[in-house]
C-alpha cells in the first residue's frame, strides 16, 4: 500500500466541492467555458482592492537583507498590531499584538490551534452544516467529530449543542457569516452559545473552546449586522483569513487571536507559536504580511455580493426553490425540490448548472450556490434552474 490507510479512507470521503470543480473543468473542456454556469467553488471573482495591488508593488520593489527571510513564528510585531488595532476597532475588544500569531491562512491557524488544544480522542463539535474540511482538520490532530445540527433556519439548536458536549468536549467550531448558508448569528444566539460554553467549562472543570472561524466577518449585507462571538464568551480563539474581504485566497495569509480574557492565555499562545513551526508553516508568508499591515481596513465591494444575492434569491423563490435569505458571504443553500441532494444536482448538471451537493456539507435535501460569479453568468443561469425545477415537478 502506496499510501496510509487514513489517507485512503480521507479521499473516499473528500470534499463535493473539489468534486464539482473537476466536474466543471470536463464540462467547460466539452461545451466551451461561456456556455457552463458554474457554482461549485468559493472562489472570490472580484478584483483586491487597488490599494492591496499598490502595496504588494511596493513591497515588491524593496531590497534589502533579510526582507524574505525568517521572522518570530508568531510573524512581524508591526503586522500582529495592525490586526490588534483593526480588532479593536472592528469588535470592540482590547486586543494586543500579544494576542495574535500570524498564519497560512484561516486554514492553517484552524490546524494550528487544534494541533495545541487537543488530546488523542477528545472531541470537537460542529454545527450542520458545516465546512467539509472541519472534519479532515479535527482528525489531523487525532480528535473526534461530534456533529450538533442547526434548526430548519441553520442557526445553532441550543438544546442539540447542549446534548453533544460532554466531559471528552474540547472545543466546539462556530462559523458566522456560515459556509454554506450564508447565516450570521445574532446576539441572542451568541449569548446563549456562550453561557452554555461557561457552564459545561464549569461543569467539566476545563475551558471549553469556541473556535470562531471568521473568514466572512466583513462580507455581511446591508440589512443586517455581525456580531462578534468572542465578546459573549472568554475562551474564544478567532481564526480567519483575508482571503474573501480582499480576494486573495491564494496568498494563504491569515492570523489566530486570542481573546485577551482568556485565563491563562499566554500559555495557549506560546502553544500555537510553537505548532506553527511544528506543522511546517514556520511562520505566515513574508511579503502578504508587509502587504497587509498597510490594507488591513479595506475589503471588496460588498454592495457586489449583495446585488448578486438579490438578484439570485429573490429570483429563486419566485420559481418556487425553498430558500432561507443569506446575511453575509456568496453563498446560498436552498432545500433540494426533491429529498435527493445528488440527484438534483445531477438534473441542474445537465443543464450546465454546478452546484454542491448539500450531504458534502452534512445537510442531505439541500444544495449550495457560491455567487462568487459575474452577474451575467447568474443571469444566464436562471432559465436553467427554472427547467430543472419544473422537470422535477
């Protein structure tokens, strides 16, 4: 056997998303990139802000010794306070440059700070649906999946979380604005998430984490409003990445914040310093952290991703596709108009329609739609959904 029997068994179950991107690429080889509408990736479409093109070209252009070499593993002192100084700003919490440890993006400090947390078997909970990869990175580190579902609105089931987390919990993963469905969570909801976290750390006589993964926290509609998890409960660690506010997935850069309350927190970030090094990351790239320290107050348009979702939505519903409105990101997930997720997707395939299974999220009936897309390519599509609802009906 070439390869290890985890990794096999991690490919079987590898990710729709992936999937329907390759099943994209032979559909675009076969009819032409301008007759497929593809929607099967999280790829952000719109361009960085100029002001990340006119730094990275200055940045760029700089010489000097050791301008690409190593740095501390938690990254550059001037970038860790940029990102405490926005997070004050931002969220209203009194972060240090102490607090932060700077990454290969939100990916790679998920890695890194379960890598520090978890002991062989215990267990991390994740709220369906959820990011496919969650499951891959929990059993990275020798940890355990415990699946909470969401209600029929996909915010967290209270009395559901409450029944997974037992004395094995070490930490529970959120995600607002969510992937796939495009929720964000309001205040309500965080301030009970957070008071059951404190009486089952209390109960269990060990901190509970809440890790918030925050990649869309600045991709959140007119119409309504974020609120930061890490203000309803101590023991939150923030990772994220700038890959969807600025477009530049590819550039892999990223950070983990500390909530400054957190009891003894100095000893969790000397651990995540440490796992940064130990999985290989060494330390974020240079260059992007040069690059944002000077961008970090912009993002893209949102008011784009906004009239993208307007459009698709209120479309949608229109032809009878059950639908719950998203807040934030480019995603949508509408309940499959038949119980079988694949199939449907398989209907909307022939109608060169991708979209993403919804059981590659751990939500079977549904799909999801990344409207990280030109709106001619929504336009174009809409036809095409209303088809394949009605051969279905």
């Amino acid at each position: 056997m070439v390869i290890s029997q985890q990794i096999r068994e991690f490919r079987k179950s590898s990710s729709w998303i992936r999937k329907m991107f390759e099943s994209g690429i032979e559909l675009k080889r076969k009819y032409g990139v301008d007759k497929v509408c593809d929607f099967s990736l999280g790829n952000p479409d719109l361009m960085p802000p100029d002001e990340f093109q006119y730094f990275l070209e200055e940045e760029s252009r700089k010489t000097g010794p050791f301008l690409h070499g190593y740095m501390p593993n938690a990254g550059y002192v001037e970038t860790r306070e940029a990102v405490a100084e926005s997070l004050r700003k931002e969220i209203g919490v009194d972060f240090t440059r102490d607090d932060v440890v700077m990454t290969c993006g939100a990916a790679g400090a998920m890695n890194v700070v379960l890598k520090s947390i978890l002991n062989p078997g215990e267990s991390v909970v994740i709220l369906s649906p959820y990011f496919v990869e969650y499951k891959f990175y929990v059993l990275n580190h020798n940890g355990k999946i415990v699946v909470s579902e969401t209600d029929e609105r996909f915010l967290p089931d209270i009395a559901d979380l409450e029944s997974r987390i037992d004395g094995n919990t070490r930490a529970v993963i959120m995600n607002t604005p969510n992937n796939p469905t495009g929720r964000a969570y309001d205040e309500a909801i965080l301030k009970q998430v957070g008071e059951l976290l404190r009486e089952k750390s209390k109960k269990y006589g060990k901190p509970i984490f809440l890790i918030s993964d925050e990649p869309y926290r600045k991709i959140v509609f007119s119409d309504s409003k974020y609120f930061a998890p890490v203000k309803f409960y101590e023991n939150t660690v923030i990772v994220t990445s700038f890959s969807k506010d600025l477009s530049i997935p590819g550039e892999r850069i990223g950070y983990i914040a500390v909530n400054p309350v957190m009891e003894n927190k100095e000893e969790l970030i000397d651990a995540c310093i440490f796992c940064n090094r130990i999985l290989g990351f060494i330390n974020a790239p240079a260059l992007m952290q040069r690059v944002i320290r000077n961008v970090i107050e912009f993002s893209v348009d949102v008011e784009v991703y906004e009239k993208r979702r307007n459009l698709l939505f209120e479309s949608l519903k229109d032809m009878g596709y059950d639908i719950v409105k998203p807040e934030g990101t480019f995603y949508m997930f509408p309940r499959s108009p038949i119980d079988d997720d694949v199939e449907f997707s398989k209907v909307l395939r022939e109608e060169l329609v991708l979209v993403t299974p919804g059981v590659g999220f751990g939500r079977a009936g549904y799909f999801r739609i990344s409207f990280c897309v030109d709106e001619k390519v929504i336009k174009k599509s809409l036809e095409r959904f209303e088809r394949a609802i009605r051969k279905i009906r």
